[in-house]
C-alpha cells in the first residue's frame, strides 16, 4: 500500500514527495514513515530518513524535540539500563549517538509490565529493537544532542544478547592494549576508536575532492610487485605458478606511478596500503596507508603549491584551522636550528652556536668539539640539583646519545651558577648568554643554557632530540599546529654499514641541475658527493613528517648515473630497475610528487598519540594481529603447492638438519 | 612581482580576483597567468586554469576559439609531425586531447628557420615544450575539440627524445597483447586504455559519493591476514618475526567487515584489493578489485533498494542509461528459464521444458532422460545442413557438454524436419512447438527448435551455456543494458569431489528462517540439506554477475551449526573462525552486505571485452606481469631471513633432495 503521490513498484513506495505521514508499525509504507518533514527524495531508492531500514525508522542519535509525539523504532546496543521510581531507563546507543528509552510500571497493562521487567533486566551490550513513541523529557540531558526527548516503548525487541564484555564501553578506559587488540570490535564501539576511524574516512574524502576536482585520476597499481634489495625489506609472495620465484608487496607505489607519467596520465593519485618489513619499534606498522601522488609537466613549486592546498584544506574542514602560508626552511638551515629535518616549530629552544665563544679555555670537551650547541630552557633556572641531574642523565642516556652535558642556570639575581664553572668566567657566560639571546623567544634570568658538544651533524642531532624531549616535558608540544616545508635535501648520505652513499630520498629523485657535474665527474665514493642537492621536499607538522617527495629523474642516462653513485653495478641496475630505464627511453616527461603517511596524517588531525587508533585493525610490535591470531602455521599442502618449506619446527626453532641450499 | 589585487606570498600571487590580465611569457605572475575570463580562485593555491604548472599554461585539450590571440606554452607529446608547403605541423597530444602546433618556414627569422627545421624532424613520442600565440585555423578540423585553432610557435623545446615505439600509439592496434603488456606505459597512452582508467576512476568516484552521502564509511582491512582453508586458494606471506608462521592475503574482507558491524559502524564500505591464487583461465586475475559493503540493522530488502540505487546511478551518470526497476528473479526460476544463474536478459531464446510431451516413443535418449529441454532459435530453420551439424559439435563439445543434440527444423511451408525423426511424427512436433510457442519470442515458420536431454541440472545447465553461445554467434548480446536480482539461491551444494556439502555464497551467509529446523534436524550429509534456501542475493547485468551477497549469520549457535554442516569438526571452525563467533557473543546486530568486482563492472559499463582493459598493470595467465618481469628469485638471505627454502632449483625442477618434513 503506498500513500498519496507515490508509486508503488516491486514492494517499494518513491516518489517526488516533500512530505508524509505514514504509519510505519502499520507495515505499510515502510520505507517511507516518518512525520517530521520528509526529505524531498530525489532518489527514488533512497530512504525517506538517511538511516531507516527495515529494521529502525531513525538511528539513535537524530531525534529531537521536532520528534515528539512520532511513533518510532530504533535499535542498539544497550549502554545502561537502570530502575527508578517504577520506571525502567534504558540508553540505547549506536554509531550516531544515544537516546533514552522509558518503559513505565505505573499504569502497564500485562505486556507493559513483562516489558517493564524485561527492559530493567537488560545486561550490558544487549542489541534490541525499541518501538514507541518520542516524547518530550522533564529533566532534560543538555550534554546528549537527543538529550530533550526520550521514547516511551510501545515494543521491544531482544536482537542478539551478550556475555558481559572484557572492558566497559566507555570513552576512559584501563583496558590495557592487548586486550582492547584482542577485543577490538568492542574496542571500536567506544567513541575515541570510533571517532577516529570516522575521521580517518573525512580525510580521504577530503582528499579525493580536492584531487579529483584538480583532475587527479585515481589508479590502483599492483600489489604483486618485484622484490628490490634498495631500501627497508620486503614481504615476500610465494608464486605457486612459478614454482621457486616470488612477488614482494610494495614498499610505496614509486614506480608505477613513474610509468603512469611515462604513460601520459599527467596527474596521478592514490590512496594505498604500502608494505614495510621493519622492526616495529616505535609507532610503526607492517602495513600502513599513503596518500600517493604524481605530475607530470610540473616543476617543484607546483607540486608544493597543490598539497599544501590540501592540507589546508583538510586542516580547515576538519580542525577550523587555518594555516598561514608554509614557511619554506632549507635542510641546512632545520639542521642548524632545530637539530633535525622536521621541527617542530610550535615552539622556539632553538639551537645556540656556541662553537666560537667557548673554545680556548682548557675545557677540553669544548675545545675538541667540531660544534659546541646550547639550548635555552625558559624558566627553569630555579630547578633543584637533583632535577637537573636528571636531565644530564638524559642527555647522555640513549634517546640523546650526547657525550656530556653542561649547563649554565643564569639566576633571577644576574649571577650564573655553571657546571664547569672551573674553566669558565661570567665573562664567557656574558657571551654565551648574549648568543643565546639572539634567538626567538631568548634567554635571561630563571631561565637554563643547556650546552652538548662533539662532531657537528651527531651534536645537532643529539640536541634535536634533547629539545624534542625538553618540549615533551616543558609542555611545549601540545597546542595548536606549525607546518613547514622542509626543502633541498642532500640527494645522498654516507652508509657506514654499507660503506657506500644512499639515496637520502630514493634513487629515482633528481639532482640540481648545477649539481650534476659533481654526480658525473667524482667517484662513486668521493665525500664531495654529500654536497649535491636533491630537488627533495618533505611537509612538516608538529615536528612530524606527514609528506615527502621530490622531482624524479625523467632521462635514462641520468638515472643510470645515480645508480652507479650508489654502488649499483650496471647489470643490478638493469635487473632491478631496467622496466623504468626502459620506459625513460620512449618519451618520458618531466615529473614529480609525493605521498603522504595517512595513518600520522590523521593522528595529527586528531590529537592522537598513536597511529594504532586510526587504523581499524593494528598489529602488534611482534606484528601479531591478536584478534585474529595471524601470522599462524599453514599446512604442509600448502608449503608444498607453494615449491618452499620451513627451515624451523613449530616453536618457531632451527629444524634439525638444514636443507642444502 | 605581482599585479593588482594579488598578494605575493613565498613567490606566489594569489587573491580573490575575477578576472587578470597578465603576462605569463615575461614570467611574471606566472601561477595566474591567462587572459580569458581567470576563474574566480576560491582556493588562493589553486591555479587560475586548472592544468596550468610551472611548465605550461593550458594542457592540449582546452584551446578554443575564444583563447585565440593568447600567447600560451602547451606540453606534450609528438603524435605527429608533417610538413606541408613550408610549414611545419606538429600535432601535441596529452591526456586532453590534441592541439596542433605550426612552424611557419616563409617569413621566419633564422631561430624561426631552426624551429622550422627541428619541428619537422620531430619523431613520434618526442615530448616538446612549446611556446606561442593561439589563431584561428583556416581549415577546421570538427573531430577534435581544438580544431578550430592552432598555435603559431615562437619558442620549441625538446624535454625528452623517444625511440621509435614498438607499437602507434593510435586507437586501433595490431600489436599482440604480450607486446602491449610488455610495454603497458605505453599501452596507456593509447585512447583505449587511457578512456578504461579514467571511467574505472569515475566510477569509483560516484562509488565513494552515493555511499558517503548515506554515510557509510569507508574502512581499510587489514592485508596481512590469516590463511582459511574454505574457499579457493590463499596467497600467503611469511613473516620473519614470527619463524615457521604465515599471514594471508585476503580472499575479501568478508570477516573483517562483519566485525565492523559487531563493532557498531553500521554502515562500512571499502574498495579493496583481493587475491586468489587460482588458475587463471578465463578473464581472471590474480589481484581483484571489491566494492566491499556492509550494513547493520537492516533485512534484505534494504541491501537490494540501496546498491540497485547506486548501479543506476553510476549507469545514468556514465552511460545516461535509466534502468527500470530490477527484476527479482528466483535462483530456480532463473535455472528453469535462462539454464543460468546469472541470465543475460537482453534477448529471450528462454529454455522450454519438452520432457512431458517427448517421452513414450521409444527414443531412449528422452525415455530416459530427467529432463528433456528445448530452446528455439529465431530464423536459422533454413541453415544449410552443414552448419546445423557444427551446431551438433558445438552442443557436444565441451563447452557446452550435451551428451547429444536434437533438432527441429519448423519449415516456411509449415513442414518439419527432425534429426530424430525415425521416433516422432508431426503430432509430436506440433505439441513440442506450442510449448516453444508458449516462451517470449515464440517459435514459429522459419525457425529451428535445438533440444538436449539427460539429468535435471546438468541439461539446464548445458542448455545455458548453449544458449550464450547462439546469443554470441546470433549477435543478440551486443545492444544496452539489462539488470536484474537473482535471489533466494539454496544454501548449499553437494560437492561430489569432497563428498561434503560447500556453501553456495560462503558460511558467513543465513539460512531461511522456516529453513533451519533442516540443518538443525539432518545429518551433515543428508541429500535434503539442498533444499535449505539462503537469504543470498546476486546483481546481473548483461549475463555477467556483477554483485553478490547475504544476509549474514549474527547468532553463534547458528554459525557453529552451519559450520557443523558443511563438515568442520568444532576443533576447526574455532581454529579458523573462533574470532567471529567469540565476537558474535559481544552482541552482533543483524547486518547483511554485498560486494561487487570492480573490474567487471567497468568493464561492462565500459563496453569492453577484457577485465584488463580496465587494470592499469595487469598480469598474464600465468600471474607474470611482463613489464617488470615479476614474480622472480630472490636472494638466499631474504629466504634465511625469513626461515624458508624452496623446494626447487633456479629452473622451477624439484630439487635433488626434499627437505625433511
């Protein structure tokens, strides 16, 4: 039966209706009930409300005021159920939010009171059905968006019941982490799971609107790949087809999005899981999702152009934020005031050269320092002696790694009390101090020079870790956010294990042009090679890298000169990279990109400490999924379908006798 | 420098400005460039036009008439280049299509005469760079978009050379496949290719906003997953941290999304690679792509009316094609009817059940057949006997399996011919042709009645498979689209090779409601257990099954009695499935979901033959891709590393000795 100016077609009730009103426990019209200003549809196999079923007519989080006096049902999961005053309460919650439902003693026929009883009996995550109808609540819940109505139920139905749940289905809990893991579907029921997960999908959703309207094609590349001794280790694929050989997943996309461009598809995207075979320590996880992206006919500031538009576009849809222009900061120049190539700019601690003003005074740890580096801690000049000993602990300890500290407290008086006070004048302080004050935000009575020295790059990376660790603990790091480009990357860094240069980047990101000559013309181990430069970038947040890319190399003769720079044989580099080689040969053009860390993109989006929240199912640091209980044992049909075999028994130990390789 | 009502900001110009006049060629103001009416910026970092980078200011696809007089710098490739009484033509192809650049001889100056003479040697794929004033052409060309303007070039550049290609990049190749894959980036800058991308893209697109706008979420699934021995066959991955142990690629998400329905997401979507390590006959891949959904507190009915909502919305968006409602169609009508479960609509030659009226006249092929089945071909009655004996191979061969082929020629002068005429007389053709009659299309004078016989199933199906051929061989499957829901399909089926019964859709799919008293009563193996009908429902289009899915299982004991059917021991279902069925305790809601293959869907909206049209990198029938020549060796640390050896040498052979298990 359908109502006035709608049809009825194959059981369903559509039209162009702006209004309705349908009696939806009746059966009839039932996907099309609802009193309060029916949406015009549009659709025709659209539902009159966004989320009725067959099973609900709203969800538990929309009914309002405007409601009251609807006949309705709903469905959910029973958050409390309690008994007051010969009325039985119960919070119905689902994904969209929570509403009272009220089953009343007083005046209950027989079916009312079985219900009565029933409904003050529901344990903890019962799924149930509620029919009733919305009425206007006396003591109104100004902290629930459905906190002025409640439903007072006609019917009630028990959907699925529950065993009581390992932890409560709380915002706060002190579940530890194994078993929210081990537990996760329930984990996910709680808000701060939820909320980040349907956050996680605004971002890509963001994501894909401002790319595809910039005419993005999104294409899927294979997951099947070639394994690549370059960079982090690879998952491998056994090929029962190709009975010995193997696929790797991929580690990034990098270059098929390349041959896309050799392919003419100018602008490329893809929202992708990449794969990366690494200890786990950290906040780190095997599988992890990139934002990945290429142009062609573009040249670097093109590329920063367009992404930092869509950051600032997801920071403003998302957070209300609104970025000032990202400040560009050349490699160098993070290097020197920050101690690292992704500052946190949120806060000032800058690094103090004290290099020149500290030498000569018989304080050998100075004097046969390549780099003498302070940092100014504000306000902290009154701290006990013990405090401070903990901060030489730390800055010695392994996070830091630096040698030893020194410190000058320059008290609220104008004296200065010094940890090497012996070799040092207030003479020296005076200069030191007026170095340090030089900087943004200075350095002045209360406040503590902290001072490292030793080898240049291990002193400003040990001090970008000492301020990171100062600003965790000053509090600095918590407000607001700070982006920045960080540009012109050194194309390649020295490997001590390996005793050969690598990509700092990767080997398919171009050289400056002026610093090819270098490239072409010194051997493949020559120290000078540190000095060319990469037309390299990486988007900074909250001293997080969320982004990074670079111009590629589009000529043959050019990259095969960088794989001979990082100690490429000619026939490995055919071997491994010869499909690209080979692409570059028939009219590749001009390109270049970037892909972003979604998992940390959201995680700074959202204020979160770790990436495990915003992504559905994480694995653990033994990369365990312990819901599932993966990785696991396969079947020796299996292993012999697939030409491989164990070399460890089942305890995961060394078989008895090796197999002759 | 910036002009008028622009900021400069880090080397940019932006501002809200409705329209500029601006001198890209002097460099200035290069990011909002472009005389004719500058869009509005709305966003400051977007550019004025949309494909306008550092390297050009319009792509090859968006002159017009009204550009003309603008002095604009395209890139792209040589499609062609010709010269034509003293001038040079180039034809400069992008993803946009084709501009027509020209290098006038007469009147040029000596670095015109050098354009002249470098543009005329330009070969084919040589990627230029051009700078130059837009006129008006004299001979239009209303094919292209552009025709009606070319660009007289003042300044030509060379960004990269070509080989000559191993195959035109034109529309129309004769390239074998092997070359086409081989060199698949170039493959892709064919129309072909390129068009199949883009609409796979503009499909997912409108995938992600009809769903998004109902607020379904998409959610990424875990990739490294856990091995079940149900279904076809998993690719594994070894994990290095846990020795002797395997993850899974997944076959789909289908637990994983069930979990986000215990965990209370409502509505979840993803579009997700799956991997089956099956052999690749036919047009299937190892990695596929799902529209994986899933959706709580919801019947049937609601899956039907809300992803029919979205085919036909992708359909009238991409194709304009409306459908009308979807037909509903019983598994077993579709079986009695079409011999198939998955009917191609657009043309009748529907199945006609003769064994009624064929039986008792001694021709044993009938007399003892379960079902005697006809199929009436419109107008090939006069087929010369030649080809109405291939069509007895064809019913015979394996494609189509019939023991033996029937036929009846129904004459012009209303006499018939019958291969089995020794057995029957006119009376029994009259009977046999009022059945045929009785089927839309009806069969009559002129027309040829094909008929097979043996056991029920087995000649429904055989008679399907025919009827798919003749509907090939006659053209009818060429024209427009038909949609239609296959549903109620039985729960299970006998699998003769097992001896057990599998699940038709999987074990995750419920059964009929009045059904389960069956599965609760019957032993495992009783032959009744065929009778057990499941709420599972496929999408058809065109004879290619597009969607499928179910209303799922929510309740543990019905899963541990499904599982019980299809012969797990209860050691094995809590092996594999414990993580669903524990979760199923935590208070599961009713949900069901679908998924579609997204390879095929494009290919049939795109009107293709081949699924790797659509894939951008796909692999070969023996799951190689040949432009990156994967799957290969790997090195003897990365097995070490991993606690695995193969079982055979470099050349695939078994090794001399086997590995003790």
């Amino acid at each position: 039966m359908c109502i006035d100016g709608l049809r009825n077609c194959n059981g369903f009730c559509f039209g162009a209706v702006a209004s309705c009103q349908c009696d939806f426990a009746a059966g009839s019209c039932q996907y099309l009930s609802g009193a309060h200003g029916l949406q015009a549809l549009g659709w025709p196999w659209k539902m009159a409300h966004a989320f009725q079923t067959g099973h609900r007519t709203h969800s538990c989080g929309e009914l309002r005021k405007e409601d009251v006096g609807q006949l309705v049902t709903v469905c959910g999961w029973v958050q409390m159920s309690r008994d007051m005053n010969h009325f039985a309460f119960v919070d119905l919650r689902d994904r969209y939010g929570i509403t009272q439902v009220v089953f009343p003693k007083e005046g209950a026929d027989e079916a009312g009171l079985q219900r009565y009883e029933q409904a003050r009996n529901l344990g903890r995550e019962f799924v149930v059905k509620v029919t009733g109808k919305v009425v206007e609540r006396i003591q109104k819940n100004a902290k629930r968006p459905t906190g002025d109505i409640e439903i007072v139920a006609d019917q009630l139905e028990v959907l699925n019941s529950s065993s009581t749940p390992p932890f409560k289905i709380e915002d706060a809990t002190d579940a530890n982490e194994d078993t929210r893991m081990r537990y996760r579907y329930l984990d996910i029921r709680r808000n701060p799971i939820k909320d980040a997960i349907l956050l996680r999908n605004k971002v890509t959703r963001l994501v894909r609107e401002y790319l595809g309207d910039l005419e993005f094609c999104e294409v899927e590349t294979p997951v099947l790949i070639k394994s690549t001794p370059e960079g982090a280790r690879d998952f491998v694929v056994p090929s029962r087809m190709n009975p010995g050989q193997f696929y790797a997943l991929p580690q990034s996309p990098q270059t098929f999005k390349q041959l896309l461009m050799v392919g003419g598809l100018d602008r490329y995207f893809q929202i992708v899981k990449c794969f990366r075979d690494e200890e786990l320590r950290a906040d780190r996880q095997p599988e992890f999702t990139q934002i990945d992206c290429e142009m062609s006919f573009v040249q670097q500031e093109d590329v920063l152009r367009i992404f930092e538009g869509m950051i600032r576009q997801i920071f403003k849809s998302l957070c209300g934020h609104e970025f000032p222009p990202f400040q560009r900061m050349e490699y160098s120049e993070a290097m020197d005031r920050f101690g690292i190539d992704k500052p946190d700019l949120r806060y000032d601690m800058e690094l103090v050269d004290l290099t020149e003003v500290s030498k000569g005074k018989n304080f050998k740890m100075f004097d046969d320092a390549e780099l003498v580096v302070g940092m100014c801690c504000k306000g902290i000049g009154s701290w006990s002696g013990k405090k401070v000993k903990d901060l030489e602990k730390k800055a010695t300890g392994q996070e830091v790694g630096a040698s030893a500290l020194v410190w000058l407290k320059i008290n609220p008086d104008g004296t200065y009390d010094c940890s090497a006070k012996k070799f040092f004048t207030d003479e020296d302080y005076v200069k030191w101090v007026e170095k340090a004050n030089a900087k943004p935000g200075g350095c002045g009575p209360g406040d503590l020079l902290l001072i490292i020295a030793g080898k240049k790059l291990q002193t400003q990376e040990s001090m970008g870790k000492f301020r990171h660790l100062m600003g965790t603990e000053l509090g600095l790091r918590s407000e607001g956010f700070r982006a920045l480009w960080v540009v012109n990357f050194p194309m390649l860094e020295w490997d001590e294990d390996e005793g050969r240069f690598t990509a700092k980047h990767h080997p398919f990101t171009s050289p400056w042009t002026e610093d090819i000559e270098k490239m072409v013309s010194l051997d493949h181990k020559d120290p000078k090679l540190a000095e060319v430069r990469a037309n390299a970038y990486d988007m900074v947040i909250n001293g997080v890298e969320v982004g990074g890319g670079s111009v590629r190399i589009h000529e043959r003769p050019l990259q095969e000169k960088v794989f001979s720079v990082l100690g490429f044989s000619k026939e490995e580099a055919l071997a491994q990279f010869g499909f690209l080689m080979g692409a570059f040969e028939y009219g590749a053009p001009p390109h270049a990109g970037l892909a972003f860390g979604l998992d940390r993109l959201c995680t700074i989006i959202g204020g979160k400490a770790t990436i495990r929240d915003f992504i559905a199912f994480p694995k653990n640091n033994m990369g365990r999924d312990t819901m599932i209980n993966t990785p696991a044992a396969i079947t020796s049909a299996q292993l012999a379908e697939l030409s491989i075999t164990t070399t460890v028994d089942e305890d995961g130990k060394p078989k008895a006798s090796g197999y002759p390789a």
